[in-house]
C-alpha cells in the first residue's frame, strides 16, 4: 500500500494522540511520589548532622536541643489569651520552645509577652477603615469583647507586620513555624520534615489553597513554614515600603489588604514577588480535624505533621491516642490514627452525623428513616457509610467519623457505617512497612 502524505499525516496525528494520552496519564492519574520520612537525612557538606530525637517521648526534639534554631509563632485574637491560650500552653510551654505570640492587642501571659502585630502601623492604614472600628474598641476595652465576625476582620492585616516583628525578636532562627490556636503539630514529624532542607535557602512550606487566577498559598490554620532564607528575603523587600529601618510592621508591603480575603493568601503574594513560591506537602500539612479526615490511600502511610480546626476534646483525644500507640519508635500516621478512630464506627449511632456528603437523596424509602438510608447505601456498592436526618438521605464513598449532632425540634442525626466495606478498604491498603511517607511537594 502506498503511503501518501494524507495518509502520513493521518498516521503521525494518530501517534501523537496516544503518546500525548500516556504522557497526560503519567502526570495526572500516576499515584503521587513520596520519601521517607527518616532520623537523619542525607550528608550535606552545607549542614550539620542534626542531634539524635527519639521517637515517641515528650517534648524529645526540644530536650534534645534539635529545635533551638526554630522559633514557633501562634497568631490569635484578643478574646483568645483568657480563653484557648492557657490550655494551649499548658501543652506547649513545658517543652520550653522558642515562641513568639501575635495578637490586636499587647499583653503578657505567664510572662511571655504578646506583641500587638498591628501597633506600629502607620496611620493612614487605620483612619477611615472599619475594619479598625473592633481594634479601637479592643484597645480602649479592658474587658476583651468576644470575638465577632468584625474581630476576624483584623486578622488579615496582621500577617505581614507579624514577619517583620519575627524578623526583628528572632533575626538568628533558622525555621519560622506559624501556627493559630487550633493547629496539631506534630514536633516528631516536622522535625524530621525540617531537617530534610536547607534553612539558608527560601523555603516556604505548607498545605497549598489554590484560588483562581492567584497564587497558590499555605492555608494559615494548618500551619507553614518559612525558612531564614525566605523571611531574610521577605523582609529585605519590606524595606521598600518602610518609613524607617527602626520599627517592625509599619506597613503592608504596598498592598491594599482591606480589598482582600485572607492574610495568607496576601502573605503569598508578597512571597511569590520576592521569588519565594509555596512548596506544597498536603496531606501531611493538614486543614481537618480528626473527626472530619476522609481516609483514603492518599492519606494513609502519610506522616502527621499538622492538623487544624481542633476543639480541646479534639487535643485531649489525640494525646491520649499518643500515649496509647503499639509503635510509639515509629512516626504517626494516618494508618494509626484511623485505627483509633475506627472502633468509633458502628452500624447505628443515633444523634450523630458522619458527614457523608457525596450522594444527597431526597426521595423515596430512603428518606423515610435511617433503615431505610442505610439500605440505600447498601445498593450503592461505593458506599462506605451514610447519614439520615430529617427529610434526608446522604451517602459517602470516604470514611469519616465525624461528630456528636444534637436533635433541632424534630429533626434527629442517625449515622451508619458498612463495617465489611471498611475492613475490605482497610485490607486494601499498604501496611507501610517501607516507613512513613513524605510527599514530593504540589505545586
């Protein structure tokens, strides 16, 4: 048969189509790569071999001195210092870790000062701005109001003073660690996370959000990292925008914050500017709590190194499970937490939500109660568990615990779990022998 150049051209577009199909495959739909999570890693001529942290015991890497180049910074409101800061440090402060506090209003708390990140300020940030209207107030107040939506307007606008005042109270630490009041860290992981890089290079690490058309940030609730690289970086653009070299935090990096969402979405901006761009390692930098987690195979042999939204019953749990591990030698992950979590999930629990979420039915038998819900499931052979309140049927393909529901007049939450589906799901996954995973980063 003659080949004549329609039929080549047919023939190379045939050929390109399915390379670029393989090509597409391998990017999107190849399971994501990972390292293990070690002790110590490689030799860098550039870096000190890190000190020796056992697993498992408190407080190891601050006893062992392996944190002492790491300032941890917990950004709150005004509201919070009487009423979620005491149980926060009382779990944190004895490992004496480096800490700085920021909040909308000076104060001190068992002698470790909180710095006001939006004290210096400049005026023209503050005059006819209503978001400022609440930090008027919390100033002139000494009875802290509680914390209203007009409260969280502040909170955006303290992030970028915030780095500056790090810069300036710990201008020697090597890691910058930002956290808020309900973060988990995990000080075992990130540790052995940390001491994988370079602090003198930019890093900046965290759980990516990736808004349209912006830059991908860390979400600020799950916890991020910046390196000394990164912050020096920072802070050497800031210069540009500062009245003087003296005071931290005078300014805003010639953004306009008040036309923005969130702290850290700017906080990302700026960094991308200086030429710092996110390194993203969810699921190991997580936003959910423990009660809201979807396992599946992506967070698995997954390390642990933050979680977020956190209530005290939600730190209480995890440290009794802590105590309570068969490999403590090992670091968390999320294998083991849903281990803890599974003994939880029953056919029937009443008053309680499980939050299935991915199939709503609002007709039919399964509707009429939760018998009748949980049959539905049981037909919808992806289904793992499901929920039944009021006029509503709602199915899920992932496995979450979720939460204690009150009734609201006569609606009433019934949730449900197929136990055979969970432990054929549970058999299905790797029993991550090779140690823990830390994810190659996206983006």
């Amino acid at each position: 048969m003659r080949l004549t150049p329609s039929r080549l051209l047919f023939a190379t577009l045939v050929v390109a189509s399915v390379l670029f199909f393989f090509l597409v495959s391998s990017v999107f739909f190849r399971e994501r790569g990972y390292d293990i999570l070690t002790d110590r890693p490689a030799p860098a001529a550039s870096r000190p071999s890190p000190p020796k942290v056992p697993l498992g015991e408190t407080c190891s890497p601050f006893a062992s001195g392996a944190m002492k180049d790491v300032t941890i910074i917990i950004k709150l409101g005004a509201p919070e210092v009487a009423f979620k800061l005491p149980a926060y440090l009382e779990r944190l402060t004895p490992c004496k870790p480096n800490l700085l506090l920021f909040s909308d209003r000076k104060d001190t708390i068992n002698k470790i000062p909180i710095i006001d990140a939006l004290a210096n300020l400049r005026p023209e940030y503050k005059h006819n701005n209503p978001d400022f209207e609440i930090y008027n107030e919390i100033q002139k107040s000494n009875e802290t109001p509680e914390r209203t939506i007009e409260g969280w307007r502040l909170d955006k606008y303290k992030f970028l003073p915030m780095m500056e005042f790090t810069a300036n109270e710990r201008p020697d630490s090597q890691w910058y660690v930002f956290i808020e009041l309900d973060t988990y860290v995990n000080w075992d992981n990130l540790h052995r996370f940390l001491i994988r890089f370079n602090p003198t290079q930019p890093h900046y690490f965290g759980s990516p959000v990736w808004p349209k058309k912006k830059p991908v940030f860390a979400h600020g609730g799950s916890g991020f990292v910046l390196s000394h690289g990164a912050l020096r970086k920072l802070v050497a653009r800031g210069r540009m925008f500062a009245d003087n070299h003296i005071s931290p935090g005078t300014h805003l990096f010639g953004k306009d914050v008040q036309k923005e969402c969130c702290g850290d979405e700017v906080l990302a901006k700026v960094l991308k500017e200086c030429g710092v761009k996110l390194r993203g390692y969810w699921p190991n930098f997580n936003g959910e709590r423990p009660s809201s987690m979807p396992f599946s195979r992506e967070q698995w042999c997954e390390a642990i190194v933050t979680l977020h939204h956190l209530h005290e019953g939600d730190f209480d749990a995890l440290h009794h499970w802590e105590t309570l591990r068969q490999r403590p030698k090992t670091p968390f992950t999320f294998k083991e937490l849903f281990g803890f979590m599974e003994d939880d999930m029953d056919e029937r629990v009443d008053d309680w939500s499980n939050m299935s979420e991915d199939v709503t039915l609002k007709k039919g038998d399964a509707i009429k109660s939760f018998k009748g819900c949980f049959a539905a499931c049981l037909k919808n052979s992806r289904c793992v568990q499901c929920e039944h309140a009021g006029d509503q049927c709602r199915l899920s393909y992932s496995i979450r615990l979720g939460h204690r529901q009150a009734r609201e007049g006569n609606k009433r939450w019934t949730s449900g779990w197929v136990k055979d589906r969970i432990d054929a799901f549970r058999a299905l996954q790797p029993q991550c022998e090779d140690g823990a995973h830390i994810v190659h980063p996206n983006p």
